[in-house]
C-alpha cells in the first residue's frame, strides 16, 4: 500500500528526503549521464561507496563497514 506525504511537507518523510538530498548533491546534480542504465550502473556503486567505504562523522569519521567489523 502507498502512503503519500501533504504537497509541502517534506518532514513527513524526512529520512528519504535527506537521502534524496544527498544523492542529488553528491553526484545526480555533478554529471551528465548518456542512459538510464548508466545512472543505475553509477547509483549501485555509489550507494555500495555510501554504505561501506565512505567516512561517516557519527562514526569518528569511520567508514560504516569498520563499525560493523568492530561490533
């Protein structure tokens, strides 16, 4: 089942707003793709990046994947 937020309230759906947020700044925005499937092709790898090689301040600045090492 689909839930929709009220137009103009993105604190509704806060997390996947600050994910969006963060896609479109880091690398949607800085480049110009010639398919889909190489969006798709950049956006796996990006989020592997995200989740487990880059540095993470609420970790000490730590990659997400040393903290799940270290637990």
């Amino acid at each position: 089942q689909l839930e929709f937020i009220q137009p103009g309230n993105p604190q509704q759906n806060a997390y996947v707003e600050r994910y969006n947020r963060t896609v479109r700044y880091s690398w949607l925005s800085q480049y110009q793709f010639d398919s889909l499937e190489e969006v798709q092709d950049y956006a796996t790898r990006w989020l592997w990046f995200y989740n487990h090689e880059r540095p993470n301040k609420a970790n000490g600045g730590l990659p997400p994947k040393h903290m799940l090492v270290a637990a």
